[in-house]
C-alpha cells in the first residue's frame, strides 16, 4: 500500500525547485486554504508578481521564504510561569 505521504512530500519537493509558484501551489505548500492565501496577498503579507500581458499571479518562493522567517515565533516562556 502507498503512503499518501510520500506523494504529498514529492509536489512540495517540486514545487519548492521553482523559482515562482501560484497561489494555489502557497495552498499545498503551507498546507492552508485559497481564501487565507488571497487574504494574505490582499494583505500585503504574501507579496506577489504580476507579469506584463499575463493575468496570473506569482509568488517568489524565496520571498515566501523570507516572509515565513518573518512570522515564526518562540512558543517559549521566559518568565518561567506555567501558564
């Protein structure tokens, strides 16, 4: 029996080889639904690249990178409570 696993871990692999991907690529790779990708690219969160003579949007995959870097957080305590 085939893991369903590994078919999902191969498209981000491919996907994550491009230099550009869709929004609907950001959906399988953050594993997040198409209304919260065009949320965050409305938002300004996710910035996109809008090619000339083309009606497709794009997202760098380096720049998702760098914006995914941005947002992660330390879900470490430093007063030592137990909260």
């Amino acid at each position: 029996m085939k893991n369903p696993n590994s078919t999902n871990v191969a498209v981000k692999a491919d996907i994550t080889n491009k230099i550009l991907i869709s929004p609907s690529e950001v959906c399988q790779l953050l594993g997040i639904g198409k209304t919260t990708v065009y949320k965050l690219i409305h938002e300004g969160v996710i910035p996109v690249i809008k090619l000339p003579y083309c009606r497709k949007l794009y997202i760098s995959v380096d720049a998702l990178k760098s914006t995914i870097s941005s947002y992660t957080v330390s879900l470490t305590t430093t007063d030592g409570g137990d909260e």
